[in-house]
C-alpha cells in the first residue's frame, strides 16, 4: 500500500479504501455465489456438518461470526475513528451530507421492516437487518461502471457508509444484546480503562494493545454483549498519534500501521469467509410462499426501496434547505443511482439477522433469501441508472443560501 513520505502528513487513505474495497467486492461476490451454489449441490451435507463441527470449544461457524468477524469490527472501527479524526469526517461540512443521509437510509428501510411485521412479535425483532449498507460491494458494482461516476460520490458513498456501520455498532449494542454477566462486563471495563489510559500517556506499542485486546475480546464474548464489539472498543483506543520521536511521522502512527496491515486480510479474506459461511442457501422446497412472506418482503423492500428513500430523500432535502453542500460534478439521476447501491446490505445485513434470530435456523433462512433478493435487485438497479444516467443531466439543485460549497 502507497503510503505518504515520512515527512508529510499523510494523504486521507479513502481513495485507497475505493480501490481495495471494490476489488474486495469482486471477491466478496465470488464468495456468495459459490456459497449458494455449493448449499444446492451434492456438496451441502458436507457444507452444513462442516460448518458445525467443533474446533475446542466452538463450532466452526461460531469462530468465523464471533472470532473472525471481531476482526472486520475492529478495521471499521479504525476507519471510523481515522476518518472523523483525520479524514473525510474531520469537519462538519463534509459530516452533513453523508450523516443525513446515513440516518435517513437507517430509518426509512427499518420503518418499511416495522410495516411488513408488525404485530408478529416472532419476527419485528429484525427491523435492523436492512438498515446496514455493504461498502465492498457497493464499490465494486461502481468499479463495474467505471469512470461515469464522480469521484465525489464515490467519497460520499465510503463516508456514508462508514457512518452506516457506526449506526449498525450502535444497534447491535443496544437491541442485540441479552443476559448479560456483571462480572466480565466489569472485568471488560477494566481492560479497556486499561487500553484508554495507555493511550492517553502516549503509549504506540502495538503489541501491547493487541494483548489487551484479546483479553477485551474474551471478556466482552462471556458478558452476553456480543463479542465483535470489543473490535471496535479496541479500535477507539489505538493511538492516531505518531511515534514518539517522529512527530511528522504520521503515516507510522499505529492506527495507520495497523489499518495498513489488517486491511487486505479483512478484504480479502475474512469477509470473503464470512459470506461463504452465511451466504449458503438451500433452494430447495423454496416456494412462493416463502418469498412473499412478511420477513422476506420486509427485508427486500427495506433494502431495495427504504434505502433508496432514505438516502436520496434526506440527502436531496438537505441540500435544498442549505444544510450541506451538493457532491461536486454529480447530477441527480446519479445520486439517485448511489443511493439505490446503499441498498446492497450483503455483510452487516447477515451479521444482525443471525443475532436477531440466533434461535431460529427457518427465520434466518427467510432473512438470507431477503437480502440476497434485495441486494441484487438494489445492485441491479443502482447500476442500471448510473450505467445509463447521462453525465450532463441536469445538476442537483444547489442550496438556496449563497456560496454554497461544493464537496471535496
């Protein structure tokens, strides 16, 4: 990875995360389909006793969704604390836009879940699942399309994203959460008093926070909350500062070390897992009634119209009423365009179905069938609209203030 000189401050890594991230795409595509293909061959016995079959204490499965991905929650915790700290968030001009519209495609998609299920107390506990939009794919249907896009939106794509996953961190917290233990909560808290104070005397050994972090991890996944949260408890507490003795180094610092290091390995290979382990949908016995059932649809049409909704109509309404700035070059056809491509949900989507329904393996079916329809469809028609969408269309209406500014 192309890093800044140890002299300068370094550049903001998002157009790196844009390259990565939509390669990582192709490959988190690959891994889906291979895992829907090999859940409806000869292979899907060994596909499913693979899966659960014990490695010490824990199923396979298990140390993929709670192992593994505390690792994933970890990379986005340092990219949310990087990007507000010393990135595309740092400011709150650059805030607006992508944190209306992150709140709006959170909102719109879980209401439309809500009305699909509401008064089924079996399945209104997955009104989250289509709140969470799936960065890598997202970018990698827009390294589909080229260089039709504006760069612009493609900032604003990431930065929303980032926000999305700090929302969907937040949710599994707070809903997501049951019968918790006192003890290793505590004990959990005094882990990260811990890492909060190495960091505040200036302490960048990494070795020493990964140590912690583990214990953080083993605790927080005994407590009852679940355990990729201690990732992104972790993440908060890495040090953004340089080293000592290098204070123009800020490309060494160890948030950047570490984000450097653990990115492609997220990428590429422990998301990729994840999917393959989540992905695999029998197809068989699959009827119209189950997809046209309440969870199917809700989760579907959360993703594909709540998203589209959310995102479009609070972003196009903030720009109007002068609270953020219109993405410079974009047309509204193409920022319509992106905010159905937030409807691609694929990983987080997962990741909160199965907490919703950890009990239930014929919900998480249904779960799985809604957002692989939704997010396809949601793909499909975000690439459609920015394939086709003229790049002279008419320009979104610029705020009604003066001077507004474009984003950068």
């Amino acid at each position: 990875m192309a890093i800044a000189s140890h002299t300068r401050r370094p550049l903001s890594m998002l157009r790196h995360f844009l390259e990565n991230e939509a390669s990582a795409g192709l490959v988190l595509m690959g891994a889906a389909t291979l895992a829907l293909i090999v859940a409806n061959s000869p292979l899907a016995d060994a596909y499913s006793s693979g899966l659960h079959a014990h490695v010490g204490p824990l199923s396979v499965e298990y140390w993929i969704n709670d192992g593994l991905m505390a690792v994933f929650f970890l990379l986005v915790g340092l990219e949310i604390k990087r990007e507000i700290l010393d990135g595309q968030l740092s400011t709150w001009p650059r805030r607006v836009l992508p944190g209306i519209s992150a709140l709006g495609g959170m909102v719109a998609p879980a209401l439309i879940y809500v009305a699909f299920n509401w008064g089924d107390p079996a399945t209104i506990r997955g009104w989250a699942i289509p709140t969470a939009t799936d960065i890598a794919f997202a970018l990698g249907v827009l390294k589909l399309i080229g260089p039709r896009v504006p760069t612009s939106l493609q900032v604003f794509l990431a930065a929303l994203a980032i926000i999305d996953d700090l929302g969907a961190v937040v949710i599994i917290a707070l809903f997501y959460t049951s019968d918790l233990s006192v003890t290793d909560l505590a004990l959990a808290g005094a882990v990260l008093l811990i890492l909060t104070v190495m960091n505040r005397r200036g302490v960048t050994r990494l070795w020493a926070y990964l140590l912690l972090g583990f214990a953080l991890w083993f605790f927080v996944f005994r407590s009852g909350v679940h355990a990729t949260i201690a990732g992104v408890a972790l993440a908060f507490t890495i040090p953004l500062a340089p080293s000592r003795g290098r204070p123009d180094d800020m490309a060494g610092s160890p948030l950047h070390r570490l984000e450097h290091g653990l990115h492609n390995w997220v990428a590429f290979l422990i998301v990729p897992v994840f999917a393959f382990a989540n992905a695999g949908v029998s197809l068989e016995g699959v009827t119209a009634d189950a997809l046209l059932d309440d969870l199917t649809l809700g989760v579907a049409f959360g993703l594909l119209l709540g998203k589209m909704v959310g995102v479009f109509g609070c972003g196009f309404v903030a720009v109007r009423v002068g609270l953020a700035d219109v993405p410079m070059g974009a047309n509204k056809l193409q920022f319509l365009g992106v905010s159905l491509l937030c409807g691609i949900g694929f990983t987080m989507s997962l990741f909160i179905g199965l907490l919703a329904f950890a009990n239930d393996p014929a919900l998480q079916e249904e779960v799985k069938i809604g957002i692989l329809s939704g997010s396809l469809l949601a793909g499909l028609a975000g690439w459609a609209v920015l394939r086709f969408a003229p790049r002279t269309a008419r320009a979104m209406p610029p705020a009604s203030r003066a001077g507004s500014r474009a984003t950068r």
